[in-house]
C-alpha cells in the first residue's frame, strides 16, 4: 500500500514539473554606448542599447550605471511594448582564479595525500605526512565601518564647498581561519601551525585554482505588451546622466594682414566614465541647470560617486568668491561682454539634432571612439573673421588712503600692485560672423607665425563682438596724477560727523607706435564723480552691484570684500568714467575728472 502512494505522489510531481517547468535563469545583455552628450562641466548623457532575449517578461544587465538622481529612462525600441518595471540589487557570480598563498592551494586540495614541512621556532624541522583534512574557518557577517569622499562642490548659492570626509556602515561576509592546518595521519589527526609551514608537496595531482563567489551589481528590466509579459528578442536600453566624461575647448586665432583672422577651435575629450565603441559625440556649449548633480540615483547601489580624475573637480576659489580661475570659467560658461553703444543678437531655434537648441547649441562628432582613461582631441571649426586692434586702460578703484591702515601688509601690496600693475593692454576685437556660437575656451594668438599670448575668450553668440587680451602695451604711455584740492570736516551724515575729501585727477596717454590706436579708458573710484573730460561718460552705482571684482581679464578686486568699517560703502558710491579716444601716432590724450569721497576716523 505505501508503495502505491508514493508512486502515486510521484507520478502527480513529474505531471507538475512538465506542467510549470522551472523557470530559466533570467536573459543577460551587454549595452552598448550608442549616444554621448557631453557637457563642459563633466556630466554627460549617455545612451546605451542592446539586443536581448527577453523571457517571462524579463532581463538584466551587469553594466549598472552611476546616475544622477532622477536622470535615469529605461526603454525598449518594439512600439507595441514597454518597459514597467526596473529594479537594481545585487547578484551572485562565480569567478575561478589562482590559488595565491599556502592557505588557498590548502582548501582547494583537501582530501589529497600530501607531505607539510613544519618549522617550529628555534627547533628542528618537521615532516608531516597524510590526508589534509583543510583549515577550519566560520564565516559570518557585520556591520563595518567605511569611510568616502564627497567631492568638491558649489551649492545652491554658489558657495564652494571643499572635498569632505564621510562615514558609513554596511554589512560585510568575515571569514576566520583556524591558525591550525589539519592533516590526517596514520597516528591521528595533527594540528600544524599555519605561520609554522615551509613547504607542501601534495602527491597527486595539485589544483591551482579556486572559484570564488562574488557579488555584483545588477540591474533588471521587466518588459509588457498589452499588459502581458514580453516573450521575444528586442532591442532595450538605458538613458541617464552620469559625470564622468568632459571636453575643453582651445582655440587658435591666426591674425592676417588684411584685417581678418583666422579661427579654429578644437575640443579635448577626457573620457574618464566608460568605453565608447563608433558612438555619436555631442558637445554642448551652454551650462544647463541639473538641480541634483551632487546627489546619486539609488539605482547606481553607492552612496559615494566613483574617483574621478583632477579634471573633474570644481577649482577652489579665493576668499570672498573675487577669483574666477580658468578652468572653473571653461567648466561654466562666460558671456562676452556687450560693447559699449551695441545690442547683442538674438538667436532663434534650429534644427535639435546639431545645432541651437532653446539656450544650447551642440557640436556633432559622430563614429567616435574612446576607451575608458582615454583622451582625444577632435576639430569643430574654421572661420574666418574680420577684426581690429584696440587698446584699453582700466584703472582700479581704491579705498581711501587714510582706510589703509585697517588692512595688513600683505593686503596693502595686493593694492599697491593693482594700482602699479594697470597698464594699457592691446586687445583684438572680432565679429562671429560664422553660423555658430564660440564657447568660453583659452585662445593662443599668432601673428606670422609666432605667438603674442593666450588669453581666455568667452562665449560669444553669432553676430556678437568680443575683446581678447592680447599683451601688455608697451608703446604707449600711461600715467595718472591724482591731488587733494578740498577738505571739509565734520560733514552730518546720519548722525555720524565725517570728513569730505575732493580730488582732481588726470590721465595722461602718449603713443609711441607708428600709427594712430583706439583706447578705451576706464576710472574707477570708491566715491562720487562729479565731472569729466574728453567726453567722459560717468555710472554711479554700490558695491553690491558692481561686477567689475570678478572681472575675468584679471581687474579683480578683492578689497572690495575685505572687513572694512560698514560706513565704507554705506555713504560712498561706486564710481566709473569711460573715454573713448583715437590718439595720433606720436601725440598724447589727457582725461581729467574730479570725485569725493567720505571717511571718518
């Protein structure tokens, strides 16, 4: 009778097992980057597809992305399905490799005859022969201690925040080994100290290599049409935004002798983030907003973004935000300033693909490819634009004399060279009369051949203009005179008695060249112009709306945020004059002034 039940039983499971066969291991895919489009700042977004048998609904990739949060689509290219589900864990894997120390060829060999040398200390060796029976071990799990490194940022206020340390906790497998190795010998079992082994032979045929079990990331899509589950080969894919890959740009400014220039940009591809197989390359001039750059998807299963290379990391800035270094600049984008008495173009939309897009415009390089912690440069442009040559004079604004004494040494010689340091620069002025707008990059200008210098030139839209330094001016001559023609104290102000000083100042330009220059002159002071030669035009603005600090073209004025009385700023303005003059070769310009400004002992 039991014989009867339990071929019953049996019968009823091989009917189940044909009815609901067990369910396969799930389809893998490898994507393949198709699509990159890379922004200056190092963040790119990035598409990757592949083909793959999708069963029961499902499949799953082991290239798991490291997304920024809320910037990751998967997707599926069959119109009648869909992707409605995404879920990231990890998964086991088994990986043979080597056997390393005395400890693994052990483990992997138990069972097996074999012949221990022991070496006690400060005794006689000692042969051990037998079965090794292994090293006992006990494997558990944990809470430990990690530490990270969240990269250098700006907030929301434009505040740099410096590389901090971070600690977590996350459970880890520990496996212990017995200081014991065991081997079974015609005697008993003995005990051999591991630390105390010389050498092994083992007498039959020695495994040199172990599988190990891993944990890996993994990442699985589930995939329905008309609600039932997928049971067919597909295309699917991922999209997201990930940092990790950036391009710089350069240019090369070829001046000719007819009033044109030549201008040829290039962009330097840092691809630190993965390889790239004949992908399309899209690099965008403009800086989007991404809100949560700094912060990690969850699906990327790390709470710390992976070690990138320096040129990732945002530059520091200097106390006060005053310091605009280069490559933060080229990681941002920087707007050419508008000439005086001119209105900037406006462009229109374009075709996406390449070309403006609302606020972007994108360069196309298609068939690129890039391992990962490789680097290229890829040419964009040539155009050929007319230009001139101006000069410029900007003379800084200083507190006052008598506010001198507030600061120390080292920050009087940062004014003192700022005063002594403004000298006429040579700049070159230039139309973008191409189809296509210039990004903020370092420009290297050549005449015949030979180089003058390489400044930065900054964004320009089409139609626009742009200055770029050239060099210091040494054939013409600047210099200013400033004198005290009036005093008044005790001037009522608030409650507050405070002193009037008015000044006369006069700048003096001579030009020594062979031929006529165009200069621009700027004044700036930390009080009232009341009057101006030449044609001078006058702004009065505060400090919290004067820009100049951060001036790219190195008018930086640091002491504007210095810890200076509050009054400073609170009964004295901002002051500029500009003249625009040409002076004949040979002959001088002279611009005078006169301004006031408030102190109080």
């Amino acid at each position: 009778m039991k014989c009867i039940v339990a071929v019953i039983w049996l019968i009823m499971v091989l009917e189940l097992m044909v009815s609901f066969p067990l369910r396969a291991e799930v389809p893998e895919f490898t994507p393949k980057i198709t699509d990159v489009t890379v922004f200056k700042d190092g963040h790119a977004l990035v598409m990757s597809r592949g083909s793959t048998k999708i069963e029961d609904g499902w499949c799953r990739t082991r290239e798991v992305p490291v997304p920024v949060l809320g910037t990751f689509w998967a997707f599926v290219t069959d119109k009648n399905a869909e992707v409605d589900f995404v879920k990231a864990g990890f998964a086991e894997t088994k990986e043979e490799r080597p056997c390393l120390t005395f400890d693994e060829i052990i483990q992997i060999n138990i069972g097996k005859r074999a012949t221990i040398v022991e070496q006690p200390k400060d005794a006689d060796a000692i042969s051990h022969e037998g079965v090794l029976l292994g090293i006992l071990q006990h494997e558990s799990k944990q809470e430990v201690e990690t530490s990270g490194t969240l990269p250098a940022r700006y907030d929301e206020w434009g505040r740099y925040i410096s590389d901090q340390q971070t600690q977590e906790t996350k459970e880890e497998e520990i496996k212990s080994f017995a200081s014991f190795v065991m081997v079974q010998t015609d005697l008993g079992t003995n005990l051999i100290k591991r630390e105390n082994i010389r050498s092994i032979t083992i007498a039959d045929t020695t495994a040199t290599t172990h599988t190990e079990t891993k944990k890996v990331r993994e990442i699985s899509m589930h995939l329905v049409s008309q609600g039932e589950p997928l049971n067919r080969e597909t295309e699917v894919g991922m999209i997201y935004l990930q940092k990790g890959i950036r391009w710089i740009p350069d240019y090369r400014i070829q001046l000719l002798d007819n009033g044109k220039a030549n201008v040829s940009l290039q962009g330097t591809i840092v691809n630190d983030l993965a390889d790239m197989e004949n992908a399309d390359l899209r690099l965008v001039v403009g800086v989007p907003s991404f809100i949560m750059k700094d912060n990690l998807s969850p699906l990327a299963l790390r709470e710390i973004e992976r070690q990138l290379s320096s040129y990732f990391a945002p530059p520091a800035r200097s106390v006060g935000g005053a310091r605009l270094d280069f490559s933060n600049v080229m990681m941002s984008q920087a707007a050419a300033p508008v000439m005086r008495g001119e209105t900037p173009s406006e462009g229109g939309p374009d075709i996406p693909s390449e070309g403006q897009q609302e606020d972007l415009f994108l360069y196309h390089k298609p068939g690129v490819t890039l391992k990962k912690g490789e680097r290229a440069v890829v040419e964009l442009l040539k155009v050929t634009v007319p230009y001139e040559d101006i000069y410029t004079w900007d003379i800084p604004p200083l507190p006052p004399m008598e506010m001198w004494r507030q600061v120390n040494q080292d920050q009087q010689r940062q004014m003192l060279n700022a005063l002594t340091g403004a000298k006429a620069m040579h700049k070159i002025r230039f139309t973008n009369t191409g189809d296509v707008p210039l990004t903020t990059g370092p420009a290297t200008i050549f005449k015949d051949g030979t180089p003058l210098g390489q400044q930065l030139l900054t964004y320009t839209s089409v139609k626009n203009k742009v200055d770029v330094p050239v060099t210091i001016a040494t054939d013409l001559n600047t210099k200013k005179e400033e004198v005290e023609v009036d005093r008044k104290p005790n001037i009522r102000i608030s409650g507050d008695d405070y002193t009037k000083v008015s000044l006369h100042g006069k700048l003096t330009v001579t030009n020594f060249k062979d031929r006529p220059v165009h200069i621009y002159v700027t004044r700036k002071t930390i009080g009232t112009v009341t009057s101006a030669t030449a044609n001078g035009k006058i702004v009065l603005s505060n400090v919290a709306e004067d820009t100049s600090y951060a001036d790219i073209y190195a008018n930086i004025y640091p002491w504007y945020w210095w810890p200076w009385p509050w009054w400073v700023y609170g009964v004295n303005s901002i002051s500029e004059i500009t003249w625009e003059a040409t002076i004949p070769d040979g002959k001088s310009a002279t611009f005078e002034y006169d301004w006031y400004y408030y102190y109080r002992y």
